[in-house]
C-alpha cells in the first residue's frame, strides 16, 4: 500500500492504494484532536473499487501455456 498527502480546503486527506483482496482506492481523513488530550488521528473512509473501472491489462510479453497472462 502506498500513502499520498493532499491538502484540501477544510484540512488534510489521505488516499491509499489497497492491492489485497482487491485493488481500490483507500480515502483517509484527518479527525480532529479530543480536547483533552491533543492528539489528532486518521479516519478511515470510502473504498473505491479500481479492478471494477480500470480496463484489464494484457501482458503480451510474457506468456505461458494458457497462452498471454492478464495483468490485474
């Protein structure tokens, strides 16, 4: 999984890449800190499904007996 930071208008989001058990798009929200105690922490959010509207890649170069292998 990997992790990007961006800043939006009404604070921070974090988006992560997720490949098991599917590939999707992780949103990530920053929670503010409880008054006493200061700490502010992450908030997991929606998934969305990536395998459901990328294409299905094809790798023609590497083949086996079934013949070109799909690439997810």
């Amino acid at each position: 999984m990997f992790y990007n930071l961006m800043s939006m208008e009404d604070g921070l989001v974090c988006i992560g890449v997720e490949e098991e058990p599917t590939f999707c798009l992780r949103l990530w929200s920053r929670v503010p800190a409880p008054e006493n105690d200061g700490v502010e922490s992450w908030e997991r959010g929606r998934a969305i499904e990536l395998d459901t509207l990328l294409p299905k890649v094809v790798d023609s170069t590497s083949t086996d007996e079934e013949g070109p292998r799909r690439i997810v």
